[in-house]
C-alpha cells in the first residue's frame, strides 16, 4: 500500500475546514452556535468534522491523543486517564483475546 501525501492530506482538510460558527439568538429562545459554509448546506457536516479535527490536532487536548493498541485498530482516541490503552471496550476485548490465544496457541497445542 502506497504511503500517503501528507501535504495532499492537509491541504484537502485544510479546504474541507473553509467553515465559520455564526451566533443565533433568538427573541424567544437559547443562544446558539450554528456553522456556515462555503460550499452549500451538502457539504457542510464534512466541513464541520474537517474544522473539528483542526481544532483538535492543534488545539490544548492534542497531547492527550494516542492511537488504539488493539490489533488491526487504525483509530486515535483522547485519553482520559494514563493507563488506557484502547480506543474502546470492544477494541480492549479483542487485544485481550489475541493476547490469551497467543498465549495459549503458539505451540498448536493448548496450553494447561
């Protein structure tokens, strides 16, 4: 599998994120954020992920951001505490399991 373009990457985030919040404050109700775009009300959801993900990767939480330890996981996950490894349960139960099969199965015949 070819290496990704990082620079090809980041200018495509960096268009896709092309989205500004605009304050909605209504006579008879909450304040609000809403977002706006500049390529029409279709796209605005992935502008709003891309804008999200800038503000993540360069915002004060970047240092909590690790990648998912189980096998074959391609996610990162905001730690909320030092010693989590997985990006959730699911992914923490089957680096579990291949931890105990690889334990118990190296040989081909069961450990007891």
């Amino acid at each position: 599998m070819p290496k990704p373009d990082r620079q090809k990457a980041i200018s495509t985030l960096n268009a896709l994120a092309r989205v500004w919040p605009e304050l909605r404050w209504p006579a008879d109700g909450p304040i609000s954020r809403v977002y706006r775009g500049d390529r029409g009300e279709a796209q605005l959801a992935v502008q709003v992920i891309a804008r999200q993900a800038v503000e993540l990767l360069t915002g004060p939480d970047r240092d909590h951001l690790r990648p998912c330890l189980a096998p074959n996981c391609l996610l990162f996950f905001a730690d909320s505490h030092a010693r989590r490894e997985w990006c959730s349960p699911v992914c923490g139960n089957r680096a579990r399991v291949a931890r105990h099969y690889r334990r118990h199965h190296t040989s081909g015949v069961p450990l007891r």
